[in-house]
C-alpha cells in the first residue's frame, strides 16, 4: 500500500491517527481536575512543538541514523528556515505557501554550502565543523547580519513591510489561502475540553508526509547506499560508489526537513531569533534521536514528543502541585516525597531528561524503540509461547531496519 | 601489449622501499600470480593499482588508460575489483544486501539518486544478487548479518561482491587464507569456473602453493619490493632464485 510493506504501512497508519487523534488523545483528563492541570498535554502551543520538533528528528534520523554522520549543528537549518519564512511574510503576503517554499529552499542551499564543507571530515571533525558553522551563524545573526534578522529583537513582521501580494480583508496573522493558522474549533464534552487548531493541522500533516517520505528514503536504494557508508565506507569505495554525492544528498535532505520545520515554527508565530540556532538546540536534536532510537523510523518521533512532553508539563509542576498529590498523606510522608520528587520537577526537568537519557544509553542502546520490542517479545513469549510463527522482535528480519 | 601494464612503480614508507621499479605485464585473460615472502610488497602492488596508494614514480596503465590520480571507485568503474587481504565488507547489512550493492554499482555507475523505489521492487538487482550467492554457495545464508559469517564465509562473500560486478581485472589477496580445505578446494573450483565462463583477468596474490599451481598461467615472484622473475608455474619449481627469496618458506 503507498509503496510500502504492509509492517511499514501499518506503522503510518499508526503514525496518522495518533497525531490526527492528538488533540483527544493527549487530554485524557477532565480540563478543571488537578490531573488535567498538570498532564493534560493537547493544547495547541504544545502539540505543534510535538509534531514540528518530530519533522525535524525525522529529518536529522536520514543523516545521522543511516549515515551515522553526527551533525552537531543541525538547528542552524531550523534557524534560516524560520527567517525564510518570516521574510517572505515581511515581503509578500502572510500566506504560509511562499513562505514555506522559501523555507525548504533556503535551508537547502545552506546545506549544500555547509554540506560540501563539513563532508570533507568524518567521524568527530565532522560533528565539530558542523557545530562550528552552526555557531557562526548564530553569532553572525547577532550581529553583522542584524539587518536580515534584526539582531536580538528578532525578526517581525511590521505594519509598514512592504507585502507587495497582501490585498485588502486578507487576514494580518499567517494563513493558508485565507485559513488561519491560529483560529481553531473547541468542542466541550462534559467536563473534558478538546482544541482543534488549523496550525496543529498543518503542522502534523507535514510531519506525516515527511514521515512517509522518510519510509520510502529508508526502504529504497539510496536508503541502502546510506548505510552501507555507515558500515564501510572503504568497500563503497572500491565497489565503484562515490560516497560524496550520497553523504551530500543525505545532508541536504535533512537539511530541507530542518527548513521545513523551521519554516512551520514561523507560520505557528511569526517571529524568529537568533537562539533557535544556538548550539544547545542542535544537541537537543541529538538527544531526541538518540532517545527514541538512532536509524529507527518512529523512534526520532518518539524521542521528540517525550521530550517536548517533559519540558512543557513536568516543568510545570512546582511544590504546590506536588503537595497536593500527596495531601491525603500523613504530613511527613507528603513532605518526604515532595522533597525526593521536586528536584525532578519543574526548573528540574533537565535532571529528569538526564537520568532517563542515561538509562536508556546504557540499557537500551537502541533507544526506547528497542525498549519496546524488547517488551512487546517478552508479551508475545508469554502469550504465544506454544505458537512458533509468533514474530518477535528478537528474529525480526535482519536486513531492514527495525521500526 | 597487456591489460594492465605496470613500468617503474617507486613507492617508499619513508626508509623502506616498498616497491623498487616493479615491472609488470599481465594478459588479458589469464591468471597471473604473484607471491613472495612476508612483507614483499605484494599488497602494496595492489593498494598502487585501486588508487589507494599513489606511487612516488612509475606508470599503470590498465586497458590502455592511467589509474594514477584516480579515486579508487574511478578504478573501480573501470573495471577493477579487489578482494582485499582482511576481508572488506558490510559487517552491518545483511548477506544479501552486500551483494545487491555491487550490482547497483554496475547498473547504476559511482553515483544515482534513487531515493523513493523500494529495493524489494529491484527484481533484476535481486536476481543477479542470488545468483551469485548460489554460485558460492551461500544462498542459505542470505538473511544472515555479514558480521555473523565464519571468516572462510566472509571471504567468499568479498569474492561474489567482485564476482557480481563481472570486473575486467580481478585482483584477489589471499583469497584462501584462513579458509578450511574444503572451502579452499571450492573457491579454486569456483574461480577457474568464472574463468572458463567469462572473459577476466585475475591477479592472485596467494602463500598456498596448491592454489596457485592450480590456477596460475604466470607467475611474478616478489622479494623486498622487486620482482625476481616472471615465468610458467612449470618454469619456476626448482628455479634458484625463487629457492633464494624463500629460503624454506614454501615448498615449492
Ligand atoms: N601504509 C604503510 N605505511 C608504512 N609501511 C607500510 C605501509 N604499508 C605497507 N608497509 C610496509 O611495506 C612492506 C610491504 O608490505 P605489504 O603489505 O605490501 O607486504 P605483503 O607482501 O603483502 O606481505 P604479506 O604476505 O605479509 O601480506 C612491509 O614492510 C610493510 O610493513
Ligand atoms: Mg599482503
């Protein structure tokens, strides 16, 4: 179906309704209990983060996953494609269509600058070239570049910019043929509360496109050469491959997700600074990645969504959140726990992100994906013990990567 | 004329001489062995002809074009393949894998942006990829990682790499070493049946005396760095110079 096995298939249609379903899925409770307070999880801001930080670990996965060239500098991408797009509302219109376009296509140039540099290097140099070229525009963009990004008060779009294709009655927030990005449905079911909005929309269905183009990348020859330049990059050599053009085409692919999501960040506001090209931005792609399952399909997906979860509701939570979980409890209990729990909260959420990092490195180097076979083959032993055709994850075929 | 032609080829590691004017003319579609002691050069002979090494002086020509200053899949394309002394291959992709990507090489030369085709969909690369694990012998293995074979396995499976591509020029080091006899007796089987089938040159490097006589039309015989002398396998039993280079080395 789509060009894919029906395992593969299955994964995007999974993909599809879970952020499709997002909106319900992620408030599970009622908007005005405690509960929902503190995990409820699908309101706009947040869901757009979910799905436009999962494009972009998609993306970095087609680099780092099958190539196994660790950019340390990939946000730099995310950067220029945000500044794309908030020109091209600054000079068009605030249709997201061009500013899009302008996103992919910029960022794409960039990487083959960028590309055709870094990839004289493998291995660490790489990763530090990229890191240092990242740096570089993030310092340029603070300072001799600050008239195209207008310095620390960041790019804006003004009331006198020029937005030549801008027609009167077309709406003043970024749109899509008149659709605008941040209006959105309410539905009210009893006490729960669920938020449809045009941006998410868009948003998640670029990530699903993206997700599905990362399949058929992953499946197709050019997927095969790239990882045979992970496993040896000597023997691709002397079969007659020259490894440049696949390194550059793979950096420049990853590069234009990066843009794209760029691109999505300034239609959902449109407004862009320098620091979304800081270096600690790139290393939070790496760390989504490595999260969720380095040259897994879904695993980029995961890591982000977990990621974005934890920085926007755990840190959230602060010690009169806590108290209240624990209040049925006797005084010293309640202050017991809440003593252990609060460095893990709020402004502590990194410590929370550092440990479960730290877990699943040591113990699931394949990520949480793996940690996820790894349990759904322990289920299936248990249910299906007697039956021999049960397909766990142990004797998955070993010449496709794994979901 | 030969199809590769080797004149004057220097090549020093700072006080070592490697190679000292190694001359070397081997024709088309024979077997041309070449053997000498540990340390002889030999290898390094084959790193100058795939463009892994770049001579200090000399020329090769290989079907009347220079390989010097070329990249080594340049080489390639021209229609060199080696098989390498410490086995070269895809330790992580599977058996099959390992061979399709050769094949895709031929098809599609050093470089084709196929990004959304499935490879299941490849059926002539699939084809031409079993094919040859059948010829070795290893289609049962074919699902198995690469990285799982026994060490006579993944020598075989670096020889169907080079096999499938149908090079003009096979350069083999050691093909045999660290294999069982049985396997042994097969690859030589299986080498003098892709000779018989198809037009290629090989040039084998070997220590075992019972593969190179028989395979061998020609044989270079190597010592620190320079060739001693270029004879018929009939010609150099017993020829003293060889006894001199080995010393006992080898029965020859
Ligand atoms: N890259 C290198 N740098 C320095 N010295 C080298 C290099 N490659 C080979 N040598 C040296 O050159 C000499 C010839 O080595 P080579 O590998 O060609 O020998 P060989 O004939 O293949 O031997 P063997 O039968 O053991 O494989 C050796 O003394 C080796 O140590
Ligand atoms: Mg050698």
């Amino acid at each position: 179906m789509l060009g894919l096995n029906s395992r593969d298939f299955k994964l995007l249609m999974i993909v599809i309704f879970m952020t499709l379903a997002a909106p319900i899925l992620l408030n599970p409770f009622p908007v005005d209990s405690a509960l929902g307070e503190s995990f409820n999880a699908g309101y706009p801001a947040l869901m757009q983060r979910f799905v436009i930080f999962g494009l972009l670990a998609v993306g970095f996965n087609i680099l780092f996953g099958l190539t196994g060239y660790l950019s340390f500098g990939h946000a730099a991408f995310l950067g220029v494609g945000s500044y794309a797009a908030v020109w091209m509302f600054k000079l068009l219109s605030y249709n997201i269509v061009p500013a899009m376009l302008a996103s992919v296509i910029v960022a794409a140039l960039f990487a083959v600058v960028i590309g055709y540099v870094c990839l004289r290097r493998s291995g660490i140099y790489f990763s530090i070239l990229t890191l240092a070229f990242a740096q570089m525009s993030y310092a340029l963009a603070y300072s001799v570049l600050s008239p195209i990004t207008n310095g620390e008060t960041g790019l804006q779009v003004y009331s006198d910019d020029p937005q030549v294709l801008m027609r009167a009655g077309d709406p003043i927030v970024p749109h899509l043929f008149g659709l605008e990005m941040n209006s959105s449905v309410t539905w009210n079911v009893g006490g729960w509360q669920f938020v449809f909005q045009n941006g998410y929309y868009l948003s998640a269905i670029c990530m699903i496109i993206g997700f599905y183009i990362s399949i058929r990348i992953f499946r197709s020859p050019f997927g095969l050469m790239l990882r045979a330049i992970k496993s040896n990059q000597t023997r691709m050599s002397y079969t007659g491959m020259n490894t440049k053009p696949y390194m550059l085409a793979a950096f420049v692919i990853s590069g234009m997700y990066a843009g794209v999501a760029g691109g999505l960040m300034s239609a959902m506001d449109p407004l862009t600074g320098a620091e979304r090209m800081f270096w600690t931005a790139s290393g939070e792609i790496v760390v989504m990645a490595i999260l969720g399952g380095v040259g897994t399909l879904i695993g980029p997906v995961l890591g982000a969504g977990i990621i974005k979860y934890l920085e926007n509701i755990i840190s959230k939570i602060n010690s009169d959140i806590l108290h209240n979980w624990f209040a049925f409890m006797p005084d010293w209990m309640d202050n017991l726990l809440v003593n252990i729990l609060y460095p893990f909260v709020g402004k502590g959420w990194h410590l929370t992100l550092g440990v479960l990092f730290m877990v699943v490195v040591i113990f699931l180097p394949g990520g949480l994906v793996q940690g996820g076979q790894k349990l759904g083959a322990l289920f299936s032993r248990k249910s299906k013990s007697s039956n021999s055709d049960a397909t766990t994850a142990g004797t998955a075929n070993t010449n496709t990567p794994a979901e | 004329m030969g199809i590769l032609e080797v004149k004057g080829v220097n090549k020093r590691f700072g006080g070592l001489q490697a190679l000292g004017d190694v001359n070397l003319s081997v024709a088309e579609n024979t077997v041309h062995a070449i053997i000498g002691p540990n340390g002889a050069g030999k290898s390094t002979l084959l790193n100058v002809l795939v463009g892994k090494l770049i001579p200090d002086s000399g020329s090769v020509m290989f079907d009347g074009q220079s390989v010097l200053g070329r990249k080594p899949h340049e080489i390639n394309q021209m229609g060199i393949s080696r098989v390498f002394q410490t086995p070269e291959i895809f330790a992580d992709l599977s058996v099959m894998e390992n061979v399709m990507i050769p094949c895709f090489a031929r098809r599609d030369g050093a470089f084709r942006m196929h990004a959304i085709g499935s490879v299941r969909n490849e059926g002539d690369i699939i084809g031409q990829a079993e094919a040859i694990l059948a010829d070795v012998n290893m289609l049962a293995k074919r699902d198995m990682l690469a990285s799982a074979l026994s060490r006579g396995d993944k020598r075989r499976l670096e020889m169907a790499m080079c096999l499938v591509q149908e090079p003009k020029l096979l350069l083999l080091d050691e093909p045999t070493a660290g294999m069982a006899r049985a396997d042994t007796n097969n690859t030589i089987d299986l080498l003098k049946e892709i000779k018989e089938k198809r037009n290629i040159t090989m040039c084998i490097i070997e220590h075992d005396m019972h593969v190179v006589f028989s395979l061998a039309e020609r044989i270079t015989v190597l010592a620190q760095g320079t060739p001693l002398v270029e004879e018929t396998p009939e010609n150099i039993k017993g020829h003293p110079k060889v006894r001199e280079a080995y010393l006992g080395e080898a029965q020859v």
